[in-house]
C-alpha cells in the first residue's frame, strides 16, 4: 500500500478527532483500508520488539523535517528584509534539498515506494534554492533606494528646519541643548570649579547692587551672632578675629546633634545645616546653604535673600537669619 502526503495528513487529522470525542482510538478504526489502527499498534510493537524502534523514529523524523523546513523557509521569505533576514531561509532550504537529493540518490530501494509528489516537492525544493542563491548573487536582498531616499530628503528637511528654527530665534534651544550635553561630559572637578566661580561673580553683584543702591548700604558688621530665638536661643559666638565659622542646624534635630555632637544625627546634620563666615576686613558675613530648607535673611524687616540648598551669599550689615517660624538668629 502507498500512500501520499495529503491522505497522511487526513488520516492523522481524523484519527486526531475521534480522540478528541471519545478520548482514545478504537483498535477497529480504519485509517485506510483494509489497515485500522490497530494494525498500526501492532507493526509500532513489532519494530520495538525487533529493536528497529530507532529506525522507525528516524524515518519520520527524515521524511517531516523536509516539511518542516520547507514551512519555516516560507513564512520567513514572506517576513524578510535585507540580508540578515535572508540567511535562516536560505539555509533551511539548503537543508530540505540537500537531504532529499541524499535520499533519492543514495536509497534507490525507497524509490519504487514513493509516489510523483515527492519527486515534485524536490524538484520544486531545488529550484527554490536556485532561485534564492540567484539573488544573492545578484544583491537582490539589498534595502530598496526608496528608503535611503526618504532618509536623506528626511535629514535634508531636518537641517532646514534647524535653519528656520535658528533664524527665527532657535539658537538658543540649539546652545542650552549643547550646554547641557556638555555638562554631562564634565567632571565632577570641572562642576566644583564652575560652582566656585558662580558664586564668585554672586558675591561681586552683590557688592555692586549695595554700592548703586544708596538705601542698601550697610555700615560693617562686627562678627557677633546672639539673640537667637527658638532652637538658637542661648547661642552667642563672637567671629570677629576671623579664621573661624559657625555652622547651625535648620531643625531641631539637627541643631540638638551639633550640640551635643551625637553621631547617630551625622546623616542628618549633612542635610539640615548652615554654615556661617565672617571677614574682619570688609566686615561683612558669608553663609553657605546645605539645609533642604529654604532659610530668609532679613534687614531692617525685609527680605534681602532667600537661600535654597547649595547656594551661598555674602552679605553686609547686620542680618537676621530665619529657618522657620520662630527660629531666627542676628548676625550683627
């Protein structure tokens, strides 16, 4: 009995459905006549019991993988682009070829088995892979001219969009761009040394707004911090040989640690402090910001300064340094 491709898959496909109705295969249920499936059972036992088990799972595997190759080799053409998609295709097909020319050639006493179809599935397998190898050869597998057109008139309009923009004040976006790339580039030394400048030109306008400003001019400081209230009651500190700063804490806590010196609030002091300068020369207080606290300077009873963390200022004149509400210290 020989049978082709189709009546295989038609077999196995009703066979596959009466298991799924009643749960398994009846031993008289015919696959194709005058063989049932119990016949099959019997020549499945027969070749394990002769130890021809192997030999049989190597023939299936041998007349599917083809199939199988021939499948996976289709969907992939359909889905390919470019050359890198191209090689799992074209080896597959090599594969199925290549091992169909082996069985037809080196096993002649399989051929008075097999029917037309095979010979026609191996022809059609072949020139397929003739087919292929040709546009490799020929660079068929290339990306079309159409998308590197379309990327350069895209670049193209890009640049004269970046003209417009440019010409119709876009330069700024394009510089703060830069500058924060540049940025990202730098160092951590190359920061502090911009930080350190920064608040070199801050101190120099301020000088500068309190030499204009008539009303803003302040008579030197003397370096003494007292009349604290709140957490900074009882704090006096006389700065006025220089060399030396105070630092405070913007909290409670953070007060209470540098008092008594704990180091369980060391985390904390690091976020909720204040440093404080004096110069005996120009008479006049440097305080630096570490608190995530904003802390107001006042004089006369008005807001001079609102530093946030990081920030430092110098200032002249006697100044009242508030950290919240009803925490505030003179620096006179």
């Amino acid at each position: 009995m020989t049978l082709s491709g189709v009546e295989v898959v038609t077999a196995g496909g009703k066979a596959g459905y009466m298991y799924l109705r009643q749960s398994g295969v009846p031993d008289d249920y015919v696959l194709k006549d005058p063989f049932t499936w119990g016949d099959i059972k019997q020549g499945i036992h027969y070749a394990d019991q002769t130890g021809n088990s192997n030999l049989l799972l190597l023939a299936g595997a041998a007349a599917g993988l083809p199939v199988l190759l021939c499948f996976l080799s289709m969907c992939m053409l359909f889905l390919a682009e470019g050359k890198k998609t191209m090689v799992l295709p074209t080896l597959f097909t090599a594969i199925a070829a290549a091992e169909l020319l082996i069985v037809l050639t080196a096993f002649t006493a399989l051929r008075p088995f097999l029917l037309m179809g095979v010979y026609f599935f191996a022809m059609l397998n072949i020139i397929a892979l003739i087919l292929i190898i040709l546009g490799w050869l020929l660079g068929g597998y290339r990306k079309p001219k159409d998308h590197k057109r379309r990327g350069s008139e895209r670049h193209r309009g890009s640049q004269k969009d970046e003209e417009e923009r440019e010409d119709s004040g876009g330069r700024r976006r394009g510089r703060r761009r830069k500058s924060k790339r540049r940025k990202k580039r730098h160092s951590s030394n190359d920061k502090k040394k911009k930080e350190k400048s920064r608040d070199k030109q801050k101190d120099r306008l301020d000088e500068q707004e309190q030499e204009k400003n008539p009303q803003g001019r302040k008579t030197a400081a003397l370096g003494e911090i007292n009349g604290g209230s709140g957490m900074y009651a009882g704090i006096s500190k006389s700065l006025s040989q220089g060399g030396s700063s105070l630092t405070i804490g913007t909290t409670p806590e953070a007060m209470r640690g540098i008092e008594t010196g704990s180091l369980k609030t060391a985390g904390h002091i690091a976020d909720h402090n204040c440093q404080i300068a004096y110069d005996p020369e120009s008479g006049s207080y440097t305080i630096v910001s570490h608190a995530a606290e904003n802390i107001i300077l006042r004089q006369d009873g008005r807001v001079v300064r609102q530093l946030k963390t990081g920030e430092r200022v110098r200032i002249l004149g006697q100044t009242q340094l508030d950290a919240g509400s009803g925490h505030s210290l003179w620096l006179r």
